[in-house]
C-alpha cells in the first residue's frame, strides 16, 4: 500500500476512509479487553471457590487479588489510552476536512 493516495494522504488518513477506519478501530481492541476482562473474572470466581473450600490460603488469595486489581486497573487505563488516541485521531481528521491548522 502506498504512503501517499491520490489526495496526498495515505489510506488511513484520507477522511474518504473515515467511516470504515472508525468502524475498524471500534471493533480492534474492544475484542481483546473484553477478552482479558471475562479471563479476570473467571479467575477470581476460581479464586474464591479455592478459598471456601479451604483448597488456597486466604492470605495467598488476598495477594493474588491485590495483583488481579492491578491488571484491571492497567486494563482500563489501556481503554483510556485508546480511546484518547482515537479521539485525537478524529480531531486531527476533521481539522484537515475543514482546513484549521
């Protein structure tokens, strides 16, 4: 694919593809992070089982919980990252459209 189409934009840059790369960019990480979140909260419903059965420590699962925080904080600022890049990305594709510098 060239850097550069006819208008002087490459693919996703040319606001002719805005619609489609939006629609793209929507579906892109949404899959994942759902993914990781389904994940996380299976292993915590583990976790507990394990606990109430007397099968994991308390202690052990109160640290692995702390850990299991993290990762879901790590994953909501992984959305907020991606959704400001894509919002900065609209914002710079409508300042080309309508010509503001």
């Amino acid at each position: 694919m060239s850097a550069t189409g006819q208008h002087g934009l490459c693919w996703a840059h040319d606001p002719a593809n805005a619609e489609q790369r939006r629609r793209t960019a929507s579906r892109g990480g949404r899959g994942k992070a759902n993914r990781e979140v389904v994940d996380l909260k299976e292993e915590i419903k583990r976790v507990i089982t394990e606990v109430k059965a007397g099968e994991l420590d308390r202690n052990d699962a109160a640290v692995m919980i702390q850990g299991y925080r993290a990762l879901k904080d790590f994953i909501a600022l992984e959305r907020q990252v991606k959704e400001t890049d894509e919002l900065a990305a609209e914002i710079e594709e409508l300042k080309r459209e309508y010509g503001v510098a």
